[in-house]
C-alpha cells in the first residue's frame, strides 16, 4: 500500500526553522521526483519545492527561495524540507507527494506565530 506521512510540523515564532519529513512506504523514492506542496486556509494547494530521482534539479518557489531547502535520503525512503527563517505567511499544512502524484498523505501543519 502506498503511503505518504509527513512530519515535523508545529508552532514557531517568525525567524524561527523547522525541519519536515516525509516517509513513503509501499514504493521506492528512488525512482521518482518529490515535491513538497503547502495549502494555506482559503487557500488552493500550491507547489514549494521539488527534487529530481537523483537528488539535482532542485526547484523553490520564489516566495521560498534562499530560506528552504529541500533534500532526499533514498536510502531511508524519506524526503525533507528544511525552512528557515520563517514568517507568518508560511503557515499552511504541508505536504509531500512524488511526481506523478498517488494519493495524498495528511500533512504536517506549520504555525508561525508570535
């Protein structure tokens, strides 16, 4: 069964970092782009970041761009954003999902809040 959870989420204050997880079960990362997605309240679902099967074509979304970073560990499975710098516009569940997609996992919620 295929099987996205992510993790990693919580409250920060604005300037802070947070570090997400996403582990996928019932097929290899290896094979396949990840991306990260964040939906906002009100919000459609949009695209963050993005990594290629062998860890280059490395994309960001300019509202994103020098303060997330986005990595992959074939070996363990799992991706990972990494956010710094935080600001209150950043908050949203976060996502992860390979391309092509399967099905969504429940995501991570990132509060950014003082």
């Amino acid at each position: 069964q295929v099987q996205l959870v992510e993790s990693g989420g919580g409250l920060v204050q604005p300037g802070g970092s947070l570090r997400l997880s996403c582990a996928a079960s019932g097929f290899t990362i290896r094979g396949y782009a990840m991306n990260w997605y964040r939906q906002a309240p009100g919000e459609e679902r949009e695209l963050v970041a993005g990594i290629g099967s062998n860890g280059g074509s490395i994309n960001y979304a300019d509202s994103v761009k020098g303060r997330f970073i986005i990595s992959r560990d074939n070996a363990k499975n799992t991706a990972f954003l990494q956010m710094n710098s935080l600001k209150p516009e950043d908050t949203a569940v976060y996502y992860c999902n390979r391309s092509p997609t399967v099905q969504w996992g429940k995501g991570t919620l990132v509060t950014v809040s003082s």
